[in-house]
C-alpha cells in the first residue's frame, strides 16, 4: 500500500527557515502522481500550502506562503520537499504530505517561536 513519511519538523526562530521532506512508496508511478502539502494550526482548518505537478514545471502556493516557501521534487527519489523561508509564527502548524489519489502522511510538527 502507499505509505508517505514526512519529516524536517521542530522549532525554529522567527525569520529562520527550515526544509520538509515526504517520501513516499507503495506508487506504481510516483512520477506520474501530482503531491501536495496541507497544514493545520490549532484550533484551525487544513488549508493547503502548496501542489507540484508530476514533473514540477507547474507549482501553486497559498496566500499565506507565497513568495516564502517553495515546493519541489526528485522523483528518482520518491520525495518531495517543502523549503520554508522567513518563517512567522502563524506558520506554526503540523504539516502533512498528500497525493492526489487521497494518501496522506502523518504529519509534522513545525512551530515558529523564539
């Protein structure tokens, strides 16, 4: 079956940054299959943060990350990767890989604070 691992969660400082990685396997195709990556703070919704296509030439952010985080993969690997950059508090939240198809990660926790 498919399993998804992320991890690269912790603490970090305001304006730091920080790099997740989702490694997947149990895919057929993994390259043929667009990822994605959700977050949900306490208290809040899941919302998604970003989405890559199967060959990484089209990405889509949220508002919220736009401009500061970066989406990407390496196929060969089975991974993809999320670099976060100028990091705030409100980006605290556990952080969850996703396929297309449904499959989900177990998540990470990322929490911005000094």
């Amino acid at each position: 079956q498919v399993q998804l691992v992320e991890s690269g969660g912790g603490l970090v400082q305001p304006g730091g940054s920080g790099r997740l990685s989702c490694t997947a396997s149990g895919f057929t195709e993994f390259s043929s299959v667009v990822m994605l990556w959700y977050r949900q703070a306490p208290g809040k919704e899941r919302e998604l943060v970003a989405s890559i296509t199967w060959d990484g030439r089209n990405t889509n952010y949220g508002d919220s990350v736009q401009g500061r985080f970066t989406i990407s993969r390496v196929n060969a690997k089975n991974t993809v990767y999320l670099q976060m950059d100028d990091l705030k508090p409100e980006d605290t939240a556990v952080y969850y890989c996703a396929s297309a198809y449904g499959h989900w990660g177990q998540g990470t926790q990322v929490t911005v604070s000094s």
